[in-house]
C-alpha cells in the first residue's frame, strides 16, 4: 500500500523547460552569488509554480545563467515541477531552481559588459582568490577603475607609538603586502577587465605610558597588476614597487575616512628602512603552480 501510494505521488511530476533566455551582455559585477529558490502555486499549474521561481530569482540580482545546483554552476535548462497529490487532485505545484546571480556594476566605463559566460569566469576566478568561491567575489570601483576587493588582515598587537610613528606603522602594514600579492598576481593577469586588486591592514596602536591612548586605523594598498607581477618577478625593489601603488589611510575605521598616505622609504634618513633597497624573492612561474589562470569549463 505505502509503495502504491508514493508511485501515485510522484506520477504527477512532470520536467520542465526553464524559460529564460539569458541576455546578450551582463556589466562587470559588484558582488555575485549562486542561489536557489521555491516557486509553489496551488492547483496543477507547473507554468505557474515556474513564474513564481523566476520571479523569486529575479529579486536575488540579475540572472546570468540558470543552473544544475549551487554546488553545480553547469547551465541547466529545464527543472522538475512537483506536484502535490491529495487524493485524486493535485492540491500544489512546486518549482525548485538555481541561478547564477549578480549585482551589475555602472557605469559601463567601469564595469564593461561582458559575455555571460566570461562574467561566469571571471567571477569563479575572483571567488578562488576571495576564498569563499563566488558569493565572496567582489569588485569596487577606484579612481574610474575596477578593483577586486580581497579580504583584508588585522596586526595581531598594537604597535607602541613611542618607536612606531605614522611612517613606521604604514610600513608595518605594508610588510604584508608582498606575501598578498603572490597570491592574486598571476591569475589576475588572465582578468584585463580589472585593473588589480587592493585590501586594507586594521593596525592599533598605544603609548603604553598614556592612559586610554589606543587607537585604530587602517592602511589600503591598492596594487596594479602589472607592477605587482614585475615586484613577484624581483624587476622591481619596494621603492619602486611602492611607486607604482596607491596608499590611502583611515584615521577612523567606522567612518572609513581614507586620504591618500605617501610612504617614502628613501626618506627615513640616516637609517633608510632595508625596504628601500629589498626587493621580494623573485617568484618564477612554478613558485605559483597550482594556481590555474582559468577555471575549468562551467559546461
């Protein structure tokens, strides 16, 4: 009996086409992600239950692509409409789908149109650097450019003001900048649509001998991708990598009051900063194997 049952339940469902036609171009996201939603209607009406799914989507962001699942980016162009039998009637239909989805950027100067597929990618791609995969993508736009926003670092202990003035602690951010860009330049280069990638340094510091004397603020370096892959390569020492690389500086993190900071190391006389005249270990090309310059096919 229990097995009659079930068989009647599921004879009603039925697979369906997805009607949805994706758009010629997409513009360059700002943020993009990989959702699933329900349409349900009463009745024996899978058209319906479908519009109400799309619908659903189309509130999440522009839909590039439909898709298997959020786990399964491949395209997909039909789903499976449930029906929900009571008795002899179907009392509901429902449509489960998934959908590729992104926040466009503007304006186009900024964030071109592209392919649907080639958003796809680029994404897959910002999403690997990001590491939290597509949802974590982001690109901002700086200076009429667009930048890929990476997860910034926090300095573990404040720094004591007394031996680490504003140049010193711009320069303590900026030590982590070398080990960060090895981790985006050479994929970055397969991604001409953006012009590099920047993320931010929290750093807190005190003059332990001064009450309440703590404070906080953040250090952004804004990189291009070409000088960061010549720094990568030892073309170039800090000097002239910092050169070519935008720092700005919040006092205030809340208000993210950033105002362009110069960090001139061959000014730090009589004992220049051995930044001045280092330059990174040259990487060479399978120093970063196992990073792929392009993700593998979506379909």
């Amino acid at each position: 009996m229990l097995v009659w049952l079930a068989a009647t339940a599921t004879a009603a469902d039925q697979v369906v086409p997805i009607p949805f036609a994706p758009p010629a171009t997409v513009p360059l996201f700002v943020s993009a992600d990989v959702v699933s939603v329900r349409g349900t209607v009463k009745g024996a009406d899978c058209a319906g239950a479908m519009d109400a799914a799309l619908a659903a989507l189309a509130e999440k962001g522009t839909i590039v692509r439909s898709t298997v699942s959020t786990e399964d980016v491949t395209l997909s162009d039909r789903a499976v409409c449930k029906q929900r039998v009571a008795g002899d009637n179907v009392s509901a239909s429902v449509v489960d789908l998934s959908a590729f989805v992104v926040t466009p950027g503007a304006p186009a100067s900024v964030y071109p149109p592209l392919p649907p597929d080639r958003i796809l990618q680029v994404a897959v791609l910002v999403g690997a650097l990001s590491g939290g995969g597509i949802p974590s993508a982001r690109i901002d736009a700086l200076d009429g450019h667009a930048w890929v926003r990476l997860a910034g670092v926090t300095l573990e202990e404040p720094l004591d003001r007394r031996y680490h003035d504003d140049i010193g602690r711009a320069i303590q951010a900026y030590e982590r900048v070398p080990q960060w860009v090895s981790g985006w330049a050479k994929v970055l280069e397969t991604v001409p649509e953006v012009a590099g990638a920047f993320f931010e340094v929290e750093v807190a510091s005190e003059d332990p001998t001064v009450k309440r004397s703590r404070q906080v603020e953040l250090f952004r370096f804004v990189v291009p991708t070409g000088p960061a892959r010549e720094f990568l390569r030892g073309a170039t020492n800090d000097t002239q990598f910092l050169a070519a690389v935008r720092v700005d500086r919040a006092t205030d993190p809340k208000r993210r009051n950033f105002e362009p900071f110069a960090i001139d190391l061959e000014s730090l006389a009589p004992e220049p900063s051995d930044l001045a005249v280092r330059g990174p270990d040259a990487l060479s090309d399978d120093d970063l194997e196992g990073v792929d310059d392009e993700p593998d096919p979506v379909d």
